[in-house]
C-alpha cells in the first residue's frame, strides 16, 4: 500500500506523511509539480498550503492533472480540498468567519471517511478561504455552524474532500479518517 503526500506549502503536510506512516502506510511527500507519469500509488493526498484559492491557484501546480489523470482515490485536505471543488464546478471565496483552532462539524452522510465516528465532533481548522458551494456530481458529508462544507466526495469517483485538518493531534477522529481512507484505497486495490 503507498499514498503520497502532495506537498502544497501547508504547515501539517509532515504531520499528514507522519499518520500515515504511523499506520504502517508506505508513504513519500512530494512536490506538486511531480509530473503525473512519474506518480505510482495506490491513493493520494493533497495537502493544505499556503496559497489562497482565489487568487493563487497557479501555486498548487499539477494538481489538476492528478485529478484528470489519477485513477486512484484522491483526498484533498483544506486548500487540496477546495481546489477539487472548484475543479468539480463547484464555487470557493473568502470566509464569511475565517476559522482558527477548534469548532465542532456535524456529519450528515456517514459515506466511507466518517464511518466509526460521532455525528458530532471536535476538529482542528485553519482556514481563511472556504468552500461556497459543490458542483452537481459532489455530495455534502459535513457541516460546521460557520462554515456550509466541511467534507464532500464525488459521487462517482474516490475523491474526498475536508475543509478541516484530521491530521492534526486535536482533531477528534482524524485517525480514523485516515484509516477510513486507507480502507478506501486498499478496496481499490482488489
């Protein structure tokens, strides 16, 4: 089993690499500007980062062809996330609330990432930018009160989306979202 990290700028995509290697996961981080042909895995993640989505979408580099290319399931983490949705048709801007720190999201769609948690929980956010709305082939997983998408999936394809950061030691759940993950990849697999 190898699920890359794509690295875009983010403070906790270590952290992200680090889960996963926790759970016994063969795992690199990689620039995302790796060209596509030269990605071999099973799943991927594409970190948080530093760039704005409204205006700085060019630094998140071949993002897109991984999405395009990449028959494998994709999970985005905040910035990766809102990039698939925008991808998807979906719509992204700047937060009415920007969250920091701790807020609690509420699951509407237990789907493959949230099965074996709470429909309430603790999450650790760091995020100036959010999603507005998804394009019609995304499904609503969660919610938080300040924020309307806090996780989605498409509905055809093994992509997935959080606004919030499970990697992060304060998120309630986050490893096992990630072992849910891994689940999804290792089926894929088969």
């Amino acid at each position: 089993m190898k699920i890359d990290v794509v690295d875009n700028g983010g403070q906790w995509t270590h952290r992200e690499w680090r889960v996963l290697k926790g759970l016994n996961v063969d795992s690199e981080i990689i620039p995302n500007d790796t060209p596509v042909e030269e990605i071999e895995v099973d799943g991927l993640v594409l970190s948080g980062g530093a760039p704005r989505i409204s205006d700085e979408k060019m630094e998140l580099g071949e993002t897109a062809s991984y999405l395009e290319e990449l028959e494998v399931p994709i999970l985005g983490i905040c910035v990766g996330a809102q990039f698939i949705a925008e991808y998807f048709g979906g719509e992204t801007g700047s937060a009415e609330k920007p969250e920091y720190g701790k807020t609690v999201i509420e699951v509407l769609e237990e789907d493959d990432l949230f099965v074996g948690t709470e429909k309430e929980f603790v999450v650790w956010e760091s995020h100036n930018d959010e999603i507005k709305a998804l394009g019609p082939d995304m499904l609503k997983l969660a919610l938080s009160e300040s924020c309307p998408i806090q996780a989605f999936k498409h509905e055809s394809k093994m992509i997935y989306g959080l606004q919030f950061h499970p990697e992060v030691e304060h998120t309630e759940h986050g490893k096992r979202i990630f072992e849910n993950f891994i689940d999804v990849c290792r089926r894929f697999q088969r």
